[in-house]
C-alpha cells in the first residue's frame, strides 16, 4: 500500500511525460514476490504487442492446425493483450522511465520505486536475447503461453490481482500448438520444444532472481541529510 501511494504522489509529477499513461488501471503489487508476476506480465504484454503490430504490418492470418483452433488461439492472446494493457505496463514505459530519470529528478524518483520491476523484467530480458542471439525469435506468442503456463499453473503463483488470467486455458493453448508442431519446424528444427525449453529457462531465472537495493546509495542521502 505504501509503495502504491508514493508511486502514485510522484506520478503526478510526471504527467506531462506521460510515463503514467502506459495502461489506464494499472495494479501494482506491494510484495516483491507480487512483482515478479508483474514483471513476467510486463515481459507478455510486450511481446504480444510488438507480435499483433508485426502482423497487422504484414497483413497476414496467423495460424496454428484448424480454422477452429486458430480462432480459438488468436481471439484468447488478443482478448489477453487488451487486459494486460489495461492494467500492467511495458517494456518502452520502463525504457523510457530509466532514460528519463537520467535528467529529472521527480523521474528519478520514480525509477527508485520502480526498481524491482526493472530489476525482473530486465533478468528475463537479458536471458531471452542470450537464447536467441544467433537466430530468429520465431512464435513468440507461444513463448508467452508457456511462460505464463509455467509459472501460474507448475509454479502456482498467486494471480488474485489478476483475475482475467484465470479464464485461459493455458493447458489446452499450449497442446494445440504441441499437436501442430510440424507446422513450426524449420531447418529441421523442432521450434516447439525449443520455445518449450526456453520458456522454463525464463522461469528459472526470475525465480532465481534476487532484489538488491543499492545500500551504497541509501547511506549516501543518508549522510547528506546529516
């Protein structure tokens, strides 16, 4: 609760940046575990932004095994990405906010606040550019399924905060695009169990990753404020 309020008092500062205009009703969790749900919501909602912008661009359907199932699939991830952005942030929101906080200050404080999530999201970031650093992202929107997939349903993270995420059949998502996997093989390449692979991997490092605050700096203002 505290951290929302201070959150909340030093975007008022930041208006006329818009930082604070990244989703309308955003929900920020108090606990730092709460955080890396957030962040791994941060991660998805990134993801199937830039993957629907890039198939709007493209002007194609995408699809996985029947009419049926790609209905299915599609009309879920978009259903998804509308609620995502209504409530959790993006990658460009904490982007812009690390670069901003370089020369205002109101910015500056509110990447302070921030710093868990950039902390996170950056952890999972970094580990995903390693897996793919010599070859194309392909079916990123099965990366979020599984990801997701891993970590509310095998981690059994708490998602009360976000309801909407209850509704998806993330099981079911995933077995469609495991029933259809020769659709996704490239230079004899199972795609689907690498996205599988990768996405645990994910998992794996935000789970593994731990919040420092920069004690340095704390004492730093400390000594000032004497």
């Amino acid at each position: 609760m505290l951290r929302n309020l201070a959150i909340d008092s030093v975007s008022k500062k930041v208006e006329q940046i818009e930082l604070a205009n990244y989703c309308k009703n955003r929900i920020s969790p108090a606990m730092l575990s709460g955080v890396k749900t957030e962040a791994l919501l941060v991660f998805a909602r990134t993801a199937l932004e830039r993957y629907f912008l890039h198939v709007e661009g493209s002007k194609y359907s995408p699809k996985v095994g029947s009419d049926e199932e790609s209905k299915y699939v599609y009309e879920t991830l978009e259903g998804l990405k509308n609620n995502l952005q209504d409530t959790v942030v993006n990658a460009d929101y904490l982007m812009s906010l690390v670069q901003g906080a370089k020369t205002n200050i109101a910015l500056k404080k509110l990447a302070k606040h921030e710093e868990p999530l950039i902390n996170y999201y950056d952890a999972m970031a970094k580990r995903v550019s390693t897996h793919f650093v010599d070859k194309p992202a392909y079916i990123p929107e099965f990366l979020v399924i599984c990801v997701l997939s891993n970590w509310i349903v095998e981690e059994e993270r708490s998602i009360d905060l976000y309801p909407y995420l209850k509704d998806i059949n993330f099981e079911h998502l995933i077995a469609i695009f495991e029933l259809n996997r020769k659709e996704f093989k490239k230079d004899d390449e199972d795609i689907v169990s690498d996205i599988l692979e990768i996405s645990s991997l994910i998992v794996e490092k935000l789970k593994n990753t731990k919040y420092k605050p920069n004690k340095e700096r704390l004492s730093k203002s400390r000594k000032k404020k004497k």
